[in-house]
C-alpha cells in the first residue's frame, strides 16, 4: 500500500512563536527552538521525520509561516 | 551539524500542498503572536486567490487592528473612519459594481460606533460581504469592554468583570442582521482549529460566490482571540474561546440562500 510522507519548509523569520501549529499537529513533528529569530522569538523546527504532509500547522498558523508537501511514496 | 529533519526530495513542485497565498503581500503583520486576524486575512485572501478576481477586489478596512490590512492584502483596501466601512462599501460597490466589495472590521467597529451602517447596510442588501472579527473586546485601544464582552468577562474597563445589570447585555448582532430581509447569508464561524479554519474558507468562498451572482449581502462572523487583551498565550486564548465563547456565540449558518437556518 502505498503511504504518505510529508514535509515543510518554516520560513523561521515569520514565525512569532505562537505554538498555536504544534498544538494542531497529530504527529507531534514540532517543538519550538531554544534560539531565537531576528524579532526575538522562539521559533518552531521539526523534532522528526513524522511529517505525513496533512497542513493542520500550515493552516492554522496565522502568520503563513509553513510550506507544506506531500507525496504517496 | 545539528539535525533538520528535511526530505529535499520530498520538496518539489509537484509535491506542494500548501504555501502562501499571492494575495498576501509578504509584510510581516504587526498582530500579536496567534492572534486570529492574521488567519482570517489569510483567508479571505485564499478564497480571492482561488476564484481569480485578486485584480477585481476591493477591501473596506475598518479601525481597530486591522486599521493597517492595507499593507497585508495584496490588492485594493480603502480604510474607512471608525465603523463606517459598510457605508463606504455601499458606495464602492455601487459605482464599481464589476468589483467585488467586501469589508473587514472588529466587534468595536462593527457592532457599537458602526452599528448604524451595519443594519443598514444589511437591510438595504448590498451586494458586498462583511467580513466580522468577533473577539469580544477592544483590542487596538488596551482590552476594553466591547458590546459583545460576555457577562462576567473582565476587561479594562470592566476589571470585575461584565456586571450586565449595569453594563447590559452583549449584542448578538449577527443574530440580528440575520433576520433582516436584505442578508442572504449569514454564518458565525471561527479560526482556532485546522478544521474550524477550513470550515471558515468554505464560507467565505460562499460569500463571495453570492456577490458574483448578486445575491445581495454576505455576513460572515469569525469568532477569533484576542490574547493579549484576554491576557492569556495563544494556546490558552483558543481554548477559553471554546470554554467561554462558543457556548453564547454558537457556531454555524444563521440563513442560507435567504432562508433562516432553524437550529432546534
Ligand atoms: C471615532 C473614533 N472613536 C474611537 C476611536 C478609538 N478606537 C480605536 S480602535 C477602537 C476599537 C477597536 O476594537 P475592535 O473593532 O473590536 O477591533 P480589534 O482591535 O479588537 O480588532 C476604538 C474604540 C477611534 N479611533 N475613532
Ligand atoms: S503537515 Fe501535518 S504532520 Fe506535517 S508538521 Fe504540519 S501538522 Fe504535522
Ligand atoms: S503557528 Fe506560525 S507563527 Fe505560530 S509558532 Fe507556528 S509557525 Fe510560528
Ligand atoms: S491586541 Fe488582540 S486583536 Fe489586536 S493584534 Fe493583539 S491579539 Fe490581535
């Protein structure tokens, strides 16, 4: 069967560390970063490779921060 | 080298699902960290984006906020003085009525100094779709009450809370423009969930759709946070809005296609 895999580009200097996308992940994929970006703010990275490319964070983030692909491997 | 995680070979053209719509310019919004305005900017400006009229799309901003949409939106916004963008969207739509209209305003904007133009511009029926921002407190000006601050709710200028016996009642405007002969659609939706934001594009391209068919007019409320005035994180503001919101804002369509929606 064939199964999806995903992954997503975090433009980091947009996002403001809302948290509000890790809360909308099913597959826990993200944590926000002990660094910080230009504006001062703990930004969201990926912790592993469980992406499966749904676009809950893309789609709840209110500041367009996520890029999201899919693909049926 | 730290570990990224990253498919490149995932990371292809053919692969893309999601990325930033063109209808949005790339400024970065000055909203706080979560507010929902960012999300519902997003939107309205996906469903232009998708239905190709970004070149045939005039935006109504109001005060409050979203005062500056203008710098977001990558297509025509004319920002109207407090409350009256519905007034100014009259006027737009009917001297441009190729163009579609639409007006995007807070609850202080649209339900207390622009009450007026509100119901009247929904009884008259205008061909335009308001766009209502419902995070039940003056966010721009400091967290004061709004007229739709829920009872017991504290805000700046109610510390204690909403005592309704002396500040009245909120106001369940949409509620209201529903009954009006002029509304064709009329919906209360919210962006904190991925589901409740696709839920919330669909009606949108809804409202919009009835404007190229003349339906008349389109009210779309978005229950949103407002976490700095509700003085909670983000995460937190989107689950009080749960816990407090939508059990007196209730969600769904209030009037479709002109008839009301009974709920019981
Ligand atoms: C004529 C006038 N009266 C009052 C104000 C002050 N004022 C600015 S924004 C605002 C209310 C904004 O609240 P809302 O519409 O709910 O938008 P939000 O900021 O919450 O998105 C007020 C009262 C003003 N700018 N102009
Ligand atoms: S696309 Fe889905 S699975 Fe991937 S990070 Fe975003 S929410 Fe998680
Ligand atoms: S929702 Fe957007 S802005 Fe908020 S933490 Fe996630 S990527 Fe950053
Ligand atoms: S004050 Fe409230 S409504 Fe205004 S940007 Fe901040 S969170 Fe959003």
């Amino acid at each position: 069967m064939a199964k999806v895999v995903g992954d997503i580009i975090i433009d980091i200097e947009r996002c403001k560390g809302c948290e509000v996308c890790n809360a909308a992940c099913p597959n826990d994929v993200l944590e926000m970063s002990q660094e910080v970006n230009g504006k001062g703010y703990h930004y969201v990275i990926k912790v592993n490779a469980d992406c499966i490319g749904c676009s809950n964070c893309a789609v709840v983030c209110p500041d367009a921060v996520i890029t999201v692909y899919r693909a049926k491997v | 080298m730290a570990q990224t995680f990253d498919r490149p070979e995932i990371q292809t053209p053919e692969n893309l699902v999601y990325s930033k719509t063109t209808c949005l310019t790339d400024n970065v919004m000055h909203y706080c960290p979560g507010c929902g305005h960012g999300t519902a900017h997003r939107l309205v400006a996906e469903v232009i984006e998708e239905m190709g009229i970004q070149s045939e799309t005039i935006g109504v901003a109001p005060v409050g906020c979203s005062v500056l949409a203008y710098n977001y939106f990558n297509f025509d916004v004319q920002q109207a003085a407090h409350g009256r963008a519905p007034a100014v969207a009259t006027a737009i739509k009917r001297l441009l009525p190729e163009k579609y209209v639409f007006t995007y305003q807070g609850d202080g904007d649209l339900a207390a100094i622009g009450t007026a133009e509100t119901i009247h511009a929904c009884n008259r029926g205008e061909n335009i779709v308001i766009v209502f921002i419902n995070n039940g407190i003056y966010g721009m000006t400091g967290g004061q009450m709004a007229p739709t601050t829920l009872p017991g709710m504290p805000t700046s200028t109610s510390p204690y809370g909403r005592d309704v016996e002396t500040m009245g009642n909120p106001l369940k405007i949409t509620e209201i423009v529903a009954m009006l002969p002029g509304t064709h659609f009329v919906t209360r939706q919210a962006v904190h969930t991925p589901a409740a934001v696709r839920k919330t594009k669909k009606s949108l391209r809804m409202a919009f759709e009835n404007q190229k068919l003349n339906k008349g007019l389109s009210f779309v409320e978005i229950l949103s946070n407002c976490n700095s005035g509700w003085k909670l994180s983000p995460v937190k503001a989107n689950k009080w809005m749960v816990d407090n919101m939508f059990p007196f804002y209730e969600l769904g369509d209030l009037k479709v296609n002109g008839e009301m929606i009974n709920k019981d």
